[in-house]
C-alpha cells in the first residue's frame, strides 16, 4: 500500500547534470538526491513503507554540515 507521503522528480543541478529527487510533500522538502531512478525509486518505496521520520523529516536533519567541521568551529569560536 502507498501512501503517497513522497515524490520522486528529475531535475538538472548547477552544472546540468541529471538528479532524482525524492520529495516530502508534509514537510515541503527534498530530503534526498540520486544519479539513478531506480535508486530513488526503491529509497522512495522504502521510506513509504515507514523508513525515516514517516513523513515528516525535521528540517534540521537536512542541514548541510561543512566539510572541514574543525575549520568551522575555530572560525565560529576564535
């Protein structure tokens, strides 16, 4: 049984490369991005089935954390 909690979307990125976004209709967010359908798809179809926050995925969670986490607190601290 689907519960329709989630769509799955191609879209270019900055660079005009094809992505699959799985969208989260309750939360107004994308939450995840693949190169490849089939794998948003069955991400897609797992999170249906419960997997994750159930719809409802804090915003928090989809925060992007820095890639040199030590340089980011020295600058944010110092």
């Amino acid at each position: 049984m689907t519960r329709n909690l989630y769509k799955c979307y191609p879209e270019f990125d900055k660079d005009d490369y094809l992505e699959w976004h799985i969208y989260e209709t309750a939360t107004d967010q994308v939450i995840a991005k693949f190169i490849f359908e089939d794998d948003a798809l069955e991400y897609m179809g797992n999170l249906e089935k419960g997997m994750g926050f159930n719809g409802f995925t804090p915003s928090f969670m989809m925060t992007k954390i820095p890639m040199d986490i030590n340089s980011a607190f020295t600058a944010e601290f110092s």
